[in-house]
C-alpha cells in the first residue's frame, strides 16, 4: 500500500482513535465527580452516597436505547452521519454538566451521555469497515490507547481542577472529532449495501488504492453485498419480524454469542470497575486516601503503556494467542488477588504486605490492557455479518449495557459485603469460564477481510467462477 493511502487510512482513523479518548474521559468523570459531591467541605453540589451511585451508572439505562437507535440510523444514513451525530451528543451532554445547578440536571446529563455508549461498538464496527486487514488490529487497538490516554487525562486533571474545570475541558475533544469526520468518504461497505456502486468504488479506491489485490477484495464486497440485497428485496418485512428472523440465521446467532461472551470477559478483568472504582479499590488496599488518588494515576499510566504495546502484538500475534495467553494470565492474578487479600484479612501480616497486593493488583490491569480487553474490542467490530449491522449492535448491546450496568451499580456493595478478595473471586470466575467457553467457538480474524470472516462464521466458501456472475451488472470502471 503506498503512503499516501496509508496517510488517508490514518486520517479517518484519528477521527475514531480521539472519539475513545472522548468516551474515556466520560466513563471515568464519575471517579471525579462522586468524592466532590459526596465531599463535607463541598460548596457546591451535594448528593448522598445513594445519588452518587446512580449518577454513575444512570448512563447505562439510556446506553440501552443508544444502543438500539444509533444502529438502524448507522445503516440508514450511513457511518459518517452517525459519528457526526455521536460527536454532538458528547457536547451536549458535557456542557449540561458543565452549566449544573442541581443534581438533577447532573442526571440528565449523564443520561444524555449515555446515549453515546452505543457508539463504543458502532465505533469499532465502523473502523474495521474503513482500514485495510493487514492494519486495521493496530488502528483499531489505538482506540484503546486512546481511551487510556482519556481516563489518565481525567484522573490527572483532578488532582488540580475542581469538576466543572474538567467538562469544560472535555468539550474540546469532540468538537475536533466533528472536524475530522466531516471531511471523511462513506463506507464503502456502507455504500456497497445500499447499491452506490460508483461511490463505493471510488471510496473504496481512495482509501486503499488500486491493485489485484484491492480489486479481488472490492469484487468479493460488491458480489456478496449484490445477492444479499436481491435477497432482502424479495424478503422485505417490518424491523420485529426482521429481528425474529436473525435469530434463525445461524450465522448471526454464532456472532452474536461470540460478542457476549467477549464483553464479559472484557467487564470481568476490570474495563468497568477498574475505570469507574480503582479510586476506591486501592483505598481499601492502602488505607489512605491521598495515596490511593497518586497510585490511581500511577495505574492509569501503567495500563496506557500496556495499550500501546498491545497495538504491537495484535499486529504481530494471531487474535486468539493474545487473548487467550493474556486471559488465563490476567484470571491467575485475579484469584491471587482474592487469596493474598483474604488471608491478610485473617491473619497479621507485616505493613509491607499491602504494596504486594497493590503491586498484583497494578500487574493484573496491566495484563488486561496489554492482550485480552483490546483484542475482544477488536473481534467484536470483526464478527458481525454486514446485513445485520443495523440490528447486531442494538441485540449485542443487551449484553453489553446489562454487564456495564451491574458492574457500575453493585461491584460497590460486592466489596462492601464481601470484601476486596470477594469481588475479585467472583470476577476471576466469571472471566475463567468465559475464557473456556471462547477456546472452542472463537475463529481466528488476524488479516482478513470482513467477508472472509463473514463466510468463515456462515460455513461458506466463495470460488471466483461463482463471484464473477453476480458482478456482471454490478461493477462499473471507476473513473
């Protein structure tokens, strides 16, 4: 691929790497603003700790209806508008928070935000479409580095800015996203479905350039995309009986259990709680709040670096060595966690023993950073069927914002009941059963087209003899 379609594959991609960032900052700002609420000495907005609570896992309620709108609009008015559109919500949402007069309009900001979660999918979705197979790993990855880079940027900032300061702040980053997508091409895969056969090939030429390679890959789009329409034509039916027919679609169903069983092994190493509580978790290892607040930072900074070195080894290592190596790993530390915190809870051991846990506890979100919870966003984007992109991230998002929800609203009263080692044991279960089950279903995505993938999960293999007829009134000569 020449530089220039390479420079243009990252132009596009800054657009989705800095909306993590964007999505970063939103899910840890409840670590910020929780103790500020909660604070004696606050002279501004108060909550009690059962408001506080739910203002940082209200957003997941309307997650769920994110979720469901924003995909039938992605396929309906295509992935550019949909961004766009995202983009604008965050703004709004931070500005809500940032003008604040009362708890209730704290609320209704968030909930405004949670309209956006189901962008996190959607966002994954839309840049395996735009980046070429051999790159799109590390470019998608990136967006995990970025939202990293976005919750240290929050985490730091509270050290010296009050809450307001921060959402003014955050405004920023989304206004520049908006920037950038406004002056993207349209899927081609987006455009191949709807039959814009020339802007397809001319968007699809503009990012990757043209070669036998790209033509063969472009071929193989436009055919599978050319008999999938002609089938739903002839199978037009309201969205309730569209939906009760993917769930006969062998093909959806497999790709719709591989994502749930990646967000939960995503959920139970640590993407939620680790984001939203490891203020409160360290607080209960080292018992004092100053140094819980610096080693907060000092984990941020840890599990950036594993982001960026993941982005190496999701584009050298096959997708299944890096999470399954990672996940068992990650599990290992998780159970240590439990053993060494309930045994310190037992018995006296020496003051020292907290920097051991600590050290564990920083080891295990390192892992996870570094393998397991960047691949599953990776293969997430990669499994889903092209047709039902309108549908698979509302049904995916199910599970999705079912596991967010729970983890938000109860790992709190989990280590409140159970104790550090509690919550560990469960969560180090959850992600070793997880684990097994995606050994025997999980294929193998590294450096594959999205059709491939397609036609590997559905059992179909393509020939070029079969190819090349369905092309005869499709494809045109790009100009």
């Amino acid at each position: 691929m020449g530089n220039k379609y390479l420079i243009r594959q990252c132009f596009v991609a800054f657009g989705f790497v800095f909306y993590a960032f964007c999505e970063g900052m939103i899910a840890t700002f409840p670590s910020v603003l929780n103790p500020a609420l909660l604070s004696s000495n606050t002279t501004d907005i108060k909550a009690t700790p059962d408001e506080a609570s739910w203002l940082a896992s209200c957003n997941s309620i309307t997650g769920l209806i994110g979720y469901f709108t924003l995909s039938p609009i992605m396929q309906k008015f295509g992935r550019r508008k949909t961004h766009f559109g995202i983009n604008i919500t965050i703004v709004v949402g931070w500005l809500t928070i940032l003008f604040a007069n009362s708890v209730t309009m704290l609320f209704i900001a968030r909930l405004i935000q949670g309209l956006t979660l189901g962008g996190v999918l959607i966002n994954c979705i839309i840049a395996s479409e735009y980046c070429d197979p051999k790159r799109r790993g590390y470019i998608v990855a990136m967006k995990k580095v970025a939202m990293s880079v976005g919750i240290l940027t929050c985490h730091t900032l509270a050290l010296y800015w009050t809450w307001r300061q921060i959402s003014l702040f955050a405004v920023f980053p989304p206004v520049i996203v908006m920037i950038n997508t406004w002056y993207w091409p349209e899927s081609p895969s987006y455009l191949a479905l709807k039959e814009k056969i020339e802007e397809c090939q001319y968007a699809f030429y503009w990012l990757h350039g043209k070669s036998t390679e790209k033509e063969n890959e472009l071929e193989i789009l436009i055919a599978a995309q050319a008999g999938r329409t002609l089938k739903n034509k002839r199978n037009k039916c309201s969205a309730v009986l569209k939906l009760f027919y993917v769930f006969r679609d062998k093909g959806f169903v497999k790709s719709f259990l591989l994502a749930t069983f990646l967000i939960l092994a995503v959920d139970a190493s640590g993407r939620v709680y680790y984001y939203t509580y490891i203020t409160e978790i360290l607080r209960e290892i080292v018992k004092d709040e100053a140094t819980a607040a610096y080693c907060t930072v000092v984990v941020d900074l840890s599990t950036t670096i594993a982001q960026i070195i993941s982005v190496f080894l999701i584009h050298n290592l096959k997708r299944r060595t890096v999470l399954f190596s990672t996940g068992i790993l990650s599990t290992v530390l998780m159970l240590a966690i439990s053993l060494t915190s309930f045994l310190k809870s037992l018995y006296h051991f020496p003051s020292y023993s907290i920097w051991i846990i600590l050290f564990i506890v920083m080891l295990q979100s390192f892992v996870s950073y570094i393998g397991l919870i960047p691949v599953c966003y990776n293969i997430v984007g990669e499994i889903f069927p092209l047709e039902y992109k309108d549908l698979a991230p509302s049904v995916s998002g199910i599970s999705f914002m079912t596991f967010f929800f729970i983890t938000l609203k109860f790992t709190p009263v989990i280590i409140d009941r159970t104790g550090l080692h509690g919550m560990y044991l469960i969560y180090g279960v959850c992600l070793l059963l997880t684990i097994f089950v995606l050994y025997f279903i999980l294929p193998e995505t590294k450096d594959r087209t999205l059709q491939d993938i397609e036609d590997d999960i559905r059992g179909i293999k393509r020939t070029a003899l079969e190819v090349k007829p369905m092309l005869e009134d499709k494809l045109k000569p790009c100009p």
